[in-house]
C-alpha cells in the first residue's frame, strides 16, 4: 500500500523537476508510456498515475490521438496553462457534487475537532501553511497541494467521530483531486486568501471556538469552489 501510493508520487515529482529545469521544455511531447516508464524505472500505471496528477496540476496536457505535452515554462508553471483538466471521476460524481460533499463533510470535522488538536498538530498545520506559502513562491506545485492535503488530514485525525472519518478516507481521492483542480487557474492573490483562510482556521481551532472552525472551513472549501468557477 505505501508503495503504491509514494512511487507515482515520487515519478510525478521527478517529472516536474524536469520541466523545471528545462530538460522537459514548454510544448514538448513527453515520451511513449512504455519507453518514458522504462527510462524512469517504474511500472506504466505509477506513470499513468504521476501523469494524471501534474496534468490536473496544469503542467501537462493530453490531446487526443496526438499525446502528452508539457504546457508551461519554468516560469510560468501553475498559472500559464489556464485552463482546468477534465474532471478524473466523472463516471462517479461530479466535481460540484464533491465540493458540495467536502463542505458539509469537512465543515462538521473542524468543528469537532475544536479542543481537540494538540499543540503539536496546531503547528504542524502551521508548518504546513507555511510550506504551502513557499512552495507556491517557487512553483513547486506538487509541494504545495501536499502541504495543503496535510493540513487537512490533520484536522480529520482530530476529529471525535470515527464514522466521518472514516467516510472522510472513502472520498479522499475525489477530495484530494478538487484540491488540485483550481490549481492552473489558481492567481497569486487567491494563493494569498486561501492561505489565511488556513489561518484563520487554525486560530479558530487554537480557541477551541468549534462554530467558528465550522464557519471558517466552510467559507475556505466555497471560495476555493468558486475559483474552480462553481458556487456549491
């Protein structure tokens, strides 16, 4: 299980480093599946999977019968592509359906975890707010979302109740998908917001102020809806 879920991301980590560095440059294809995966060492679906997650991240784009191509310049990644993937899990829910899910879901979360955070998770959400901030200011997009995800996750292993955890884990990866998703359409002030919406949450859950934690995920998961252009 955890190799599974570390190989695709260390690929797509890899593959952004060389798009960062130039060796993968804008408008390139990227190599065959089979030839890509053999040169990297890993398996086709680690690949597929790394692929998927920096194409929802704007780095790449997939045309039909033509391929995969890199859609940005070093300095213009997570911004330049402008334009959101297609929604991964279509064939099961819609994206607004899972914002709409997520609030609900991880609005009653935050509120019960209020008092219940330890000063060890408050600042490691701190940390990873701060590590979300800075990765952003070097276009390290796939730090970023991770940093985003811990913060998350860490107010869900907080929570007092064990069934909306573990519902909160059979949606993990649609939840986690609509934390990349805005991503490419993402500008440097809605960065700015959504970093002290997280703030905000944090200072609510430090008072143990539960409708106050409640209120402030809640307003954090709509306007990050809205900047993927939906108003759930």
């Amino acid at each position: 299980m955890l190799n599974k879920t570390l190989v695709p991301q260390s690929v797509a980590r890899e593959i952004q480093a060389m798009i960062q560095n130039g060796t993968l440059k804008a408008g390139e294809k990227i190599p065959s599946q089979r030839g890509f995966s053999q040169t990297l060492g890993v398996s086709r679906a680690s690949l597929r999977e790394a692929l998927l997650t920096l194409e929802t991240l704007g780095l790449l784009k997939t045309e039909a019968g033509r391929g995969t191509f890199v859609t940005v310049s070093t300095e213009g990644a997570g911004r330049a592509s402008g334009h959101m993937a297609p929604w991964r899990y279509s064939d099961s829910y819609s994206v607004f359906d899972v914002f709409q899910t997520r609030i609900l879901l991880e609005g009653e979360i935050a509120r019960l975890s209020a008092g219940r955070l330890t000063q060890l998770q408050l600042d490691r959400m701190e940390m990873a707010t701060q590590t979300m901030e800075e990765c952003w200011a070097r276009q390290d997009l796939l730090s970023n979302v991770e940093a985003d995800l811990d913060f998350h996750g860490t107010i869900v292993s907080a929570c007092s109740n064990a069934m909306l955890k573990a519902l909160y884990q059979t949606v993990r990866d649609q939840v986690t998908e609509t934390q990349r998703q805005p991503i490419p359409i993402t500008d440097p002030e809605r960065m700015r917001h959504s970093i002290a919406e997280h703030r905000r949450i944090i200072a609510a859950l430090r008072n143990n102020d539960a409708a106050a934690a409640r209120q402030e995920m809640e307003a954090h998961i709509r306007n990050t809806a809205r900047c993927a252009g939906l108003s759930p």
